[in-house]
C-alpha cells in the first residue's frame, strides 16, 4: 500500500492521527490526557507504577511542566498507593539537582492536584 505524504513530510502509514478531529486532539494534550502512546511506553516498564509516577513527577518538575501535567502525574502516583507525603517528598529529592525557583513554582502545582489550599499570603 502506497501512503500519501502529509504536510510534514511523513506518511499516512506513520501515524494513526491522519483521520483524527484535531480540534479533539487538541483538546486532549492541553488537559495532558492520556492516549495510545502512554499505554505502550508504560505496559513494559520494570518498575511499579508508583515508583514509574513518581520518577516521571520529578522530570516534569524539572522541566516546569503545565499544572495539567503535574496533576495528572500525581493522580497517577496515587493511584498507584503513594501516600501524599512522597509526593511532597519528589520536591525536596529534586530540589538540588533543579533549584529552588523551580521547586517554588511547581509546589503550588503539586498542592492544587492534591488538594491542598496554600495560604500564601
């Protein structure tokens, strides 16, 4: 089967997004819902889900990643039997390794997908 080219340059046969409402897809990434790509990079991991949600809450911390993100990693950790406080625990281990502005930006993220009210000020 010959695939037509897209506007990218790729093919019909290189992604299953050709026939897909982008306004839906669209949709779905900014509220970082989950999708076809997260259950295969997930199905073969070797390790637990926790410890899997757990790590990947600490590289989007490092990366400043959208609330949508953080609070989708979290239910996910939690999900998977993390107790809050090892949540809370991601801040601090990666604390040295990204700094404290980055850490004073995401723990507000981290609360809210918690549910907690930070009295700031």
């Amino acid at each position: 089967m010959d695939a037509a080219p897209l506007h990218g340059g790729g093919t019909k046969d290189a992604t299953e997004r050709v026939d897909m409402d982008y306004a839906e897809h669209l949709r779905r990434l900014s509220i970082d819902a989950p999708g076809p790509e997260d259950r295969a990079a997930t199905s073969d991991s070797l390790v637990d889900a926790k410890t899997r949600a757990l790590v990947r809450l600490g590289a989007l911390i490092a990366v400043s990643a959208a609330e949508a993100s953080i609070h989708r990693e979290v239910d996910e950790a939690i999900a998977a039997g993390a107790q809050a406080s090892e949540v809370v625990g991601v801040l601090d281990s990666v604390m040295p390794l990204v700094g404290r502005a980055c850490i004073v930006k995401a723990s507000s993220k981290v609360a809210s997908a918690l549910g907690v009210e930070l009295d700031l000020y």
